[in-house]
C-alpha cells in the first residue's frame, strides 16, 4: 500500500507540475522528486520483502494493509509540509515580502 500511495501521489504531483508553469514556479518539482525518491524505496523495499518471504508477500493481513495504507498517507503528508516549508523559505511568489506599509 505505500508503494501504490507514493506512485499514485508522484504521477499525479508529476502531470501537475508538467502541464502547469505557475506549478513550477511554486517549486513542485522538489516535491516530484521527494515523491519518486520514496516510491523507489518502497519498491526496493517490496522487492527485498519478496525475496524474503516469497508467494506470501502477496496475501497480507488486513491489519498489515491498513498499517502500510496509514504510512503511505504519512509519507505523503510530510512531503506535503516539507513542500511549504520550502515555498514559505524561498517565497518564490513574492508573498511573505510584500508587507503593509504602516502610517504615520
């Protein structure tokens, strides 16, 4: 289950970032690829697990299913804060510079 959370999260960050400028102003790539990075973990993570336990590896438990589910939607959310810890420090939109001017 992660490994289909990242791959789905990384393809879809990817189609955003590809079809729209504003998106790669915002800095999405660096979020492509932290997507990407972890989907390649996962899947040398699954394939060392099938080497392991073989024919099993593919009937898991329901507990060990929502367990990876829960970690595949972690993943994505701390990719998600890392992002906008990132727009918020490099500010590529001009926002956080642009402050009221006070009257005096």
């Amino acid at each position: 289950m992660t490994l289909l959370i990242t791959v789905f999260a990384a393809v879809a960050v990817t189609l955003i970032w590809y079809t729209s400028e504003k998106a790669r102003r915002m800095k999405l790539g660096a979020l492509c690829l932290a997507f990407w990075g972890a989907s390649l973990m996962w899947l040398v993570d699954a394939v060392m697990e099938y080497i392991e336990v073989g024919a099993e590896y593919f009937s898991p438990s329901g507990a060990d299913m929502l367990n990876d589910a829960f970690l595949g939607i972690s993943v994505v959310a701390l990719g998600l804060v890392v992002w906008v810890i990132t727009l918020l420090v490099k500010d590529p939109a001009g926002v956080l510079g642009k402050r009221p001017k006070k009257h005096e």
